[in-house]
C-alpha cells in the first residue's frame, strides 16, 4: 500500500515539473532508487511530500 501511495505522489511532483511519467516512464533502476532514498529520509518531523518534493527537484536538477 505504502509503496503505491509513494508512486502516486511521485508521479504528481513529476508533473509539477513538467514530466508525465505515464508518458514517458522513468527506469526499473531509477523508481527503485528514488523509492529507497524516500524510505531512507523518511523521519518522524517531516511529511511524505516534503521529502518527494526535494528528492524530485534533486533528480531532475543534477
């Protein structure tokens, strides 16, 4: 269920910026990588979108 939520949101923050991921999808590679950064940085103070927000901008950005 987690996981999905996550997916979900991830996709609604790509398309703040621009990139549909039902068009053009990122990789197995790169869900996978984003998902484990989500969980990692997840702590007890912070909200699930802020933590997409920054991991989204970071991945885009650099």
């Amino acid at each position: 269920m987690e996981e999905k939520f996550l997916l979900k949101m991830l996709r609604k923050s790509f398309l703040q910026y621009g990139r549909d991921l039902n068009e053009n999808p990122l990789s197995k590679e790169d869900t996978e990588g984003l998902l484990k950064q989500l969980r990692r940085s997840k702590t007890e103070d912070t909200e699930w979108y802020e933590i997409i927000e920054d991991i989204v901008y970071s991945y885009l950005t650099n």
